[in-house]
C-alpha cells in the first residue's frame, strides 16, 4: 500500500482551542531561524501549532494574534503546544538549532 501525503492547511485561530487540533500531533516540521516567519515549501506564512524544545531556557515569541509571549524555564524533550508565527531572538535563550516548529 502506498504511503498517503496528508496536507493539514494553514492554521484557523477561530479554531485554536479546539481540543482535537491540538491531540492530532505533528504532521510538518520546520527549522526555526529567529525573527523570520514560519513559511510553508511555497514560502506562505503558516502558524506552528507546536514547538520542540531541546533544552531548557526561556523562548519569546509572537502569537498567532500578533501579541508576543515569553515562555520561561521550559521543559526540554517535549513538543509543545504553541500556536506561533515567529520565535523571537530577545528574550529566547535557546539556541536555534534545539527548535523545530510543528504544524
């Protein structure tokens, strides 16, 4: 059987404290480069709706309705729920390369 490509879309924030979007998982990832948008392969904007976090320290970043937040002493080794789009280099001492973006 051949694998099947799933395509989750853009991220609706009038759905964002839906429970299932949320239990669903990770389908796409992407690396995070600090102060530049989250882009779909196209180079859209799209929202994460999950972080990983490799090690642990503070992350800063915009939300989904353009407020930022910073979030400090997270735990590391866990995909969180954040709904983002963009991870802020002040006030985010993690280093790059220990984030992914999920959507």
């Amino acid at each position: 059987m051949a694998a099947q490509a799933f395509d989750v879309g853009n991220f609706d924030p009038y759905k964002a404290l839906e429970q299932s979007r949320t239990v669903a998982g990770v389908i796409k990832t992407g690396a995070i480069t600090y102060d530049i948008d989250f882009l779909d392969p196209n180079n859209n904007p799209i929202y994460s709706r999950w972080i990983y976090i490799g090690t642990t320290g503070n992350i800063s970043y915009i939300k989904w309705d353009g407020s930022t937040e910073t979030l400090p002493n997270i735990a590391p080794g866990v995909w969180h729920p954040i709904f983002a789009t963009r991870v802020l280099s002040s006030g985010t001492t993690i280093a790059a390369n220990q984030l992914r973006w999920g959507a």
